[in-house]
C-alpha cells in the first residue's frame, strides 16, 4: 500500500495507524498523528484503517516561540 | 497574582523555547527566567527519530507549565488540527493560538484567528490568541471566549520594541479585567519594563532570550526588568510634562542680588 506519510510516498506493510508507527520505528509515546488533515488520537491508531493514498502526518513535541 | 483561566501563575514571563544554542541552554535560560509557562510546538519526527521524545523530557523535568502554540499555521482549518493534535500530544487544553496571515510581518491573520478561537472554544480549549492591537478584533475574541488576549508589540523576532505604544495604552484602557499578555517584538529588557510599566499583565519572549550571546543572563535581566515594570505600574508612574517642574523647592531660596 502505498502512503503519504510526512510529506513523503512510502510503500508500506501495515493496515493500521499503530502498526505503520511500528513499521517506521516511531516511539508511540511522544507522538500526535493526524490522517487525511483530522487528528487520530493515540488510543485510536490502533483501529484506524490505512488505505491506498492515505496521507499520514506524525507530529513531535519541538521548541515553539 | 496573576491568573490565567483560573491558573495562578507566580511569573509574569512567559518563555519560548525555539533557537537556543542547546538544550542545556534551553534549560538553564528557563530557570534563570523564573517562567511558569514554556511554549512549545509541533512539527513532523522523522522515521526512527527520537528529537521529540527527548526533548519533552527536557521540558517535563523544568516543570513548568506546557503552552503549545499553532505556529506557522496560514489556515484555520491548519490551526484547528494543530491545535487538537496538541492536546492529544501535550495533555492540556491550553493553545496558543497563531493564524498567520502575512509572510514578511507574520502578522495575525485576524478574521481567520476570531474563527479559529470560536471552534477551539466550542471543543473546550482555552484559547490564548496572538493578535494585534486591533480594539474591534480584540472585542470579538472575547465574544468567542477567549479570556486572555496576546497583542503584538512588533513583528515576531524583530526585537523592535513597542512600535505603538499609543495602541498599547488603549489596549489596557478598553480591557480592563482581561489578563493581556504581550507577545512578539520584545527585544531588551526595557522594552519588557515599558509594556509592564502600561499595566500589562505579562510578557511573552523568545527570540530576545534565545538569541542574546548569554541566553541565561538575558532571561534573568528579563525577570528583573518584568519585576520592575510590573511594581512601577502598580506604583502609579508619573505623566510626562510638556515643561520644566523643578524638584528642588523655589520657596527659601537665598538672594544675592
């Protein structure tokens, strides 16, 4: 399948939200992620369908002014 | 004390955390700041990356107040998810607000700012708007529900100073009840003192700490010149004159001619 996560195609694997997060060696914890422009909260990348051409953001705490 | 959304906040200062030289800086300009309340943002982690996580670590063990901020958002649709994703990631239902509207000024785009604030609000945030010193702007973010204001003094990072004072004092007039937080454009501690002294509740820096060659020695110059700022509004500071008053008593004085 093939995704637009951060910016970038990727072909990838995994069907759900937590286990492309897996697949890109993400640490879950310090993370927020939003598929096709809506937040996904944490608790819910577990049952959240990726489908072909989803677009993926993953966010990290950063410095902010 | 100063209260923000029903939070008593013991420092009137308010830190970014963007462009230090390294985190250790980044830490110790936060201490030397005395800050309640750190912003902070959002932005992509790179595969297999740790950034994030290590420095929300730094972040956690200051133990200060977490502000996110929307920045660099030009849409309210851009602002809006950034700012729930925050609150998923950050676990506070604060957001600092930042609709963008100007590339070269980064001036707040106002209208999409009062919409963005209405969805926030609605959702439960507690909404802090960067915005200018636009009265009418103002109004109807209170209208949206916001209650604290954060008008710019100057562009961001410009370190330019109050460029309106005039504005400024109006601002404080017309919101009298309102904790106002000036944000963006400070960049000497008198700058702080100044907005301070015009009976602001707070100030919000970043670059002017960040970028000085001795960040830490800046933030606790900030501190002070808040201190100092604050105890002279609260003092009741004199109004400029048009002529000279003389200090010295004219009554007694000895003639000679």
């Amino acid at each position: 399948m093939k995704l637009t996560v951060n910016g970038e195609e990727q072909a990838v694997s995994a069907t759900t939200l937590a286990a492309l997060l897996a697949e890109l060696d993400y640490e879950p914890d310090f993370l927020a992620t939003a598929l096709n422009g809506e937040l996904v909260p944490a608790i819910e990348r577990a049952e959240c369908a990726l489908h072909d051409g989803d677009r993926i953001e993953i966010l990290a705490p950063m410095q902010g002014g | 004390m100063l209260s923000l959304y029903g939070e008593d906040i013991a420092s009137r200062l308010l830190l970014g955390t963007a462009q230090y030289p390294s985190p250790s800086i980044l830490a110790e300009a936060v201490r030397a700041s005395g800050a309640g309340i750190v912003t902070v943002s959002l932005r992509r982690e790179t595969a297999g990356g740790r950034t994030g996580g290590q420095f929300w670590e730094l972040i956690r063990e200051l133990g200060v107040r977490i502000l996110p901020n929307t920045a660099g958002c030009h849409s309210v649709k851009e602002a809006v998810t950034t700012a729930r994703m925050a609150r998923d990631l950050f676990g506070t239902d604060w957001i600092k607000l930042e609709v963008i509207g100007h590339h070269d000024t980064l001036q707040p785009d106002v209208f999409g700012l009062v919409e963005a604030a209405r969805i926030l609000i609605e959702e439960g945030f507690k909404v802090f708007p960067y915005t200018t010193e636009d009265l009418v702007v103002a109004g109807r973010l209170l209208e949206a529900g916001c209650e604290v204001l954060m008008p710019w003094c100057a562009p961001i990072g410009s370190a330019r100073g109050p460029v309106n004072p005039d504005a400024l004092r109006s601002f404080r007039a017309e919101f009298p009840d309102i904790p106002l937080i000036v944000d963006a454009g400070l960049g000497r501690p008198s700058h702080a003192a100044s907005v301070m002294e015009l009976g602001f509740d707070a100030v919000l820096l970043n670059t002017a700490v960040a970028k000085a060659g001795d960040p830490a020695a800046m933030a606790s110059a900030f501190a002070q010149a808040v201190e100092a700022g604050r105890r002279a509004f609260k003092a009741g500071p004199l109004e400029p004159r048009d002529m000279a008053v003389p200090s010295t008593p004219v009554i007694g004085k000895a003639v000679f001619e």
